[in-house]
C-alpha cells in the first residue's frame, strides 16, 4: 500500500509537470513516504529524512523538502519540531491534495501541514499508475475497523471505507485498455470490502467484486474492445488478479470457492494468522481457531492443487511463552507455507497492546525470529525445488535490481524468477510487462532461476 501511494504521488506529480530525477541531489522537489508498522521502519524514515537538513537548501536553493505517508499522519505538527527544513507534511488521505499543497509551498508558505481523514462516507477514485505499467495496484478500499491489538494502521489510515464495485471495475477496465495485464487489488482486509456499502444486501462484497472482473475480463477477450476513435482492438487483457490482504476470520467457503472458479485470480493467497497459539492470538484480537484455519487451507488446497499460500508472523508479542512459540513452529511445520514474513514484536504508539508493555527481551525475540526463519527458508527450499524442470507463466518486471543484465518476473503463485534474456532481444527492459513461458532450471530459498522456453 504504501509503495502504491508512493506510485500515486508519482503519477499525481508527472501531471503537474514533474519529471523524475536520477540524483536526489539534482531534484527541486523531494517527498519522504514514511512507514510506521514497526519501530525500525519509522526510525528509518525520519534518519533518512535528516540527510537533507544541512546542506540540501544551500545547494539548491528552489529545493522544496515534503514528508508523507504514515509517520507523517502519526506525528503531524511535531515533525516540523523535529525537522525544521521540511516545507510540508501531507497525511495518507490527502494524496490527491498534493498539488494544492505544492502550490501554497510555491506562493511562500511555510511549514504546511496536510493531514486530515476525508469525514465524507464516499471514497472515489480514478487509479493512478506510471505510463507503460503492466502491473497495477488498485485500492478497493482504505482504513482499518480491526484495531488488532498490535497494529497502528486504523490510527494512521482511518476508517474503512470501501469504493463502489461498478467504480472498481470501470477503472480496471481503462487500466487493461491502457496495456495493465496484471492487477492486484489492495485493502487491510479486503473480506470486508463492501460493508460501508451495504454489504451482501447491495451486492459489494469481495467475491461479488472478483466474479464482475472476471466476467468484465471475458467479455473484453471475447469482443475485443472499442477505443475511443471507434477502433476495435484486443489489448493483452488482464490475465491475473491478486489482491491483499486477506484476515482468516473471514477466509470462508465462497472464497475458496472463487479461487477454484475464476480463472483470473491468481493461484496465490497471503492469509497472515500471526501466531499459532490461541492464547497469543486472543491477546492480539486476532483470534481464529487454528484448526478452523488449518482445515479451509487444506480444502483450498484440494480444490486449487498446487496454489501459493503465504504468511505474516509475529515473533515475541507480549506474553509469548516458549510454549505458545512452539505453536507456531508447529503451525508453520503443518502447513508448509511457500513464504512467510515474520516480524519481531515492536509496540506502537496509541495502540491496545501498550498496556501488556514489551516484556520479551530483544535477544529472545532475535533467537525465536532466527529459528523460525531458520525453519521455513528449508521447506522454501524444498517447495522451490519442486518446481526445477516446470514451465512458469512469468509476467516480466523489468532488470533484477541485482543484476541489470538478467530479467525478473513472478510466477503466477508469487515467487520471483530470475531469468537470461534469449538472444535477439537487448535487454530486460525490452520485456518489461510481457508474459513469458520460463523453464526453471534451479531454485534456492528465496527466488527462482530459469530461460525463456522458446519450444
Ligand atoms: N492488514 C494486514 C493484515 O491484517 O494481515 C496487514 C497489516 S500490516 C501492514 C503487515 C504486517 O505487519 C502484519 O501482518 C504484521 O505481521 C506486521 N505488524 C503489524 N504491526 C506490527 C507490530 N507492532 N510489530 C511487529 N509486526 C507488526
Ligand atoms: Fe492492522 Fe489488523 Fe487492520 Fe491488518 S486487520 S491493518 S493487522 S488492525
């Protein structure tokens, strides 16, 4: 989400005039988006802000400095204590207001400060994404009603406030007309999507939403589709739909049902449980039985063979026993999850779980978060190989951000794939947004290797 608001603002920005510049040395312009999930996250946004403070104005003195994104919404009027070079702070609902914002920055404003919560019940909204982008990510919803004990989110998205379906599907409709083949559709829990809406009664629920772009998709393959000088065409088409994050309260049969009708939707579910132990998860107001959940994973299994099933997980949340990590290590040793993102716990300003204080030394979170890693990265190992020798689907993203001379792409179950350039073709760029048949030919914990399958 927030590296799709960093896209928006972007994108918001180009339409203004802007263009991006490679050196942050040579811009007039610079927006820090900021993360506050975790301590370290929020840290790093304000270390990094600070490299501009001394001499940043003196070399350019048209240099406007703005601040963004969740710690910005967090800590409002006191970052400009803080940073006193900032020109701007603008909260994550005030995106669209970036250029009035810019505007009375140019007229000589001083420390303008953007960060209120739109009081309407409506959310609209047109998805903004990069000229030749063929991956988008489209918000469905903003907001979080959850308040997971842990969790800073409904503090510093709001709400949750959803956008009406038929929206939703006209503006994948113009991304896939615009050459999007892929879309992933965001929402901190996206199986709530609909209910400031009407819910079931109205017709906005997620799986009514993913049955339209299925269908929305078809016709457009089917017919081909009229632009706007009357010429019928047949852009690539959506081929995938993603969507995250999904909560295991609310993973039911219809939605294992949808994974196993639409074809679209991508053979990939991040369903975080965060813990193994009930009583951990109680603590957290995140509670599911681990059963329940363990069993609406193996029927989707069933129905859907081979689909990606991903994971969040905390480490050391207050009151963690040894024991209740051993759940844990059990859960994951169960369902042989093909990633998981495992978190130390790190408390939050102004969130329930401040009252349980931070109790589990930093050590033992390490050493419970290093024997977990140590855990999974070999069933990640072992799933991985699996796949040596299987052709993927692989939509291409561009270089490798290791090697500029090697192309990378994610296979339809999420996994990154590493891949030669054939011959004829001069760079990974050339394939940015293309889907190719790729045959894997090693794999390791993390990623992928293969070559384009010209049979
Ligand atoms: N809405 C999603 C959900 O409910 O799963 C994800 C929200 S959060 C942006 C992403 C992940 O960060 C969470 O799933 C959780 O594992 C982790 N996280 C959130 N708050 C945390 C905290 N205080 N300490 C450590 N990890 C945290
Ligand atoms: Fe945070 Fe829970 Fe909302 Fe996810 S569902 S954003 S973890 S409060």
């Amino acid at each position: 989400m927030n590296l799709h608001d960093t896209e928006r603002m972007s994108s918001v920005l180009q339409e203004q005039g802007y263009r991006p510049s490679e050196e942050v040395s040579d811009a007039d312009l610079v927006i820090f988006n900021s993360c506050s999930i975790r301590d370290k996250s929020e840290q790093k946004a304000y270390s990094s802000m600070g490299f501009l403070k001394k001499d940043g104005k003196k070399k350019n003195p048209n240099l406007k400095i703005g601040f963004a994104g969740c710690v910005a919404q967090q800590d409002r009027d006191q970052v400009f204590q803080g940073a006193p070079h900032l020109d701007f702070v603008i909260g994550t609902d005030s995106i669209d207001q970036l250029p009035e914002v810019l505007y009375r920055v140019e007229n000589g404003e001083k420390k303008v400060l953007q960060v209120g919560f739109d009081p309407s019940n409506d959310y609209t909204l047109e998805t903004k994404i990069l000229p030749g982008r063929s991956l988008a990510y489209v918000n469905i919803m903003k907001g979080c009603d959850n308040f997971c004990t842990y969790c800073i989110v409904p503090f510093t998205r709001g709400r949750e406030k959803s956008r009406r379906l038929e929206e939703i599907v006209q503006d994948v409709k113009r991304l896939v007309l615009g050459g999007v083949a892929e879309i992933s559709l965001l929402g901190q829990n996206v199986n709530s999507y609909g209910k400031s809406l009407g819910g079931k009664k109205a017709g906005q629920t997620f799986p009514a939403l993913l049955r339209a772009l299925q269908k929305m998709a078809d016709e457009m393959e089917a017919n081909g589709t009229t632009d706007s000088t009357g010429r019928t065409k047949k852009p690539i088409g959506l081929q995938r739909i993603r969507y995250t994050t999904s909560h295991p309260k609310d993973f039911d049969e219809e939605m294992i049902e949808c994974h196993a009708s639409l074809s679209r939707l991508a053979p990939h579910l991040h369903l975080p449980v965060q813990s193994g132990s009930p009583k951990v998860l109680k603590r957290m107001k995140r509670y599911v039985p681990i059963e329940l959940y363990c069993e609406r994973l193996d029927e989707l299994r069933r129905r859907v063979p081979g689909i990606s099933i991903t994971t969040d997980l905390i480490v050391g949340f207050p009151g963690e026993t040894e024991e209740d990590f051993q759940k844990t290590l059990d859960l994951v040793t169960r369902i042989q999850y093909d990633n998981v993102y495992a978190y130390t716990y790190s408390p939050r300003p102004g969130t329930a779980a401040l009252q349980y204080g931070d109790p589990i030394p930093e050590e033992v979170k390490k050493e419970r978060h290093a024997r977990l890693m140590d855990m999974q990265t070999s069933f990640q190992l072992k799933k991985n190989k699996t796949l040596v020798g299987k052709v993927e689907m692989v939509l291409c993203e561009g270089p490798s951000k290791n090697d500029p001379e090697v192309a990378t792409g994610r296979t339809p179950g999420w996994k990154v794939v590493n891949f030669s350039v054939p011959d004829g073709v001069k760079s990974p760029q050339e394939l940015e947004g293309k889907i190719l048949p790729i045959k894997i030919t090693d794999a390791n914990s993390y990623a992928l290797k293969g070559q384009v399958d010209l049979v």
